[in-house]
C-alpha cells in the first residue's frame, strides 16, 4: 500500500520506467506505450500529495486540480509531460474510459479522479515502482558480477564461502 506522504518520493524513484526507460534492455523505449499510466500518475500526485493540496478544490464533492498546472506536477517529479496536445488527449481517453471527469468553472478547467481510476492509477504506480525495484536489483547483481570477474581476473584470493559462490554466477553468465 502506497503512503500518502512519500507519493513524490516514490514516483521520483520509479520515474526512469514510468517514462518509459527500461533499464538493461537496448534500444526499447516503451514511452508511447507508458503514457496513459504516466498522464494518470502525474494527476494522481497532483490530487493525492501533500505538497500540491493547496493547489487543489472542491467541485461537486471532487478534489480536484486545475489541468494547466499538471506541467508543474509532472517537472517536479521528473516525468515526461507534453500539454500541447497529447495531455489532452490521453485525458479525454481515459475520460470515455470513465477513470476522469473534467469539470469547467469560468474560463479554467479541472480535472479529477472517478474511483476507479484512482484504483487503477495507484495499481500501475505500484506495478512500476515493483518494475523499478527488479531493474535496480538487476543492476546490482550486474556490477556484483563484474566486480567479481575483476576479482578474479587480478588473482585475488576468495574465501571458500565466496567460491561457491562464484561458481553459481558462473553457472548463471553460462
């Protein structure tokens, strides 16, 4: 379950997947095919943070927050956000999708959650950030591996513990 408090934090951690960068695998950007799942992520920090609820109104029993100010949202949080065109029309998607509702009051227009789109954006939040933690490990084990292939090629001596080891990673590289 996501913390209300460490929403920014978390999103900043996982945003290099949430863009759409796939660490260790070449030449794939699934950015285009992410940006339903970002646009809602950012809109979900928007309307969920502490930091941004001051920004925020009551429309109808709604939170929400006011659609030009996504821009700011996503920058903050280090997430790709094209307002020319594109926002709008992922939000429209999701709209006929029943996960949003915009609103117009004077000249200014809002945007907000139904609840299940706010079910689903938290879900995807956690699918990436879990997406994140993999890639992480993954690079981990990478620089463990060539640390160790370092090692060796230098002749340093390993302790017994740390051979058996080694030939389970060899076994793995094989």
């Amino acid at each position: 379950m996501l913390n209300k408090n460490s929403l920014i934090v978390d999103i900043r951690a996982a945003a290099q997947v949430i863009n759409g960068k796939v660490p260790n695998v070449r030449d794939t950007n699934f950015g285009s095919d992410f940006s339903s799942a970002r646009y809602a992520i950012i809109l979900l920090a928007a309307l969920m943070s502490p930091i941004f609820e001051d920004n925020n109104i009551q429309i109808q029993n709604f939170t929400c927050v006011n659609f030009y100010r996504l821009k700011k949202v996503a920058r903050l949080l280090g997430l790709e956000f094209d307002r020319t065109r594109t926002a709008e029309k992922i939000y429209r998607n999701l709209e006929s999708k029943q996960r949003i509702i915009f609103f117009k009051v004077g000249n200014k227009t809002f945007i907000t959650f139904t609840k299940q789109g706010q079910k689903m954006s938290l879900e995807r939040l956690e699918q990436f950030m879990y997406l994140q933690s993999i890639a992480s490990l993954q690079n981990q084990q990478a620089e463990e591996r060539q640390c160790l292939g370092t090692s060796l090629a230098i002749g340093v001596k390993i302790k017994p513990r740390e051979t058996k080891n080694a030939k389970l990673i060899a076994n793995e590289l094989s």
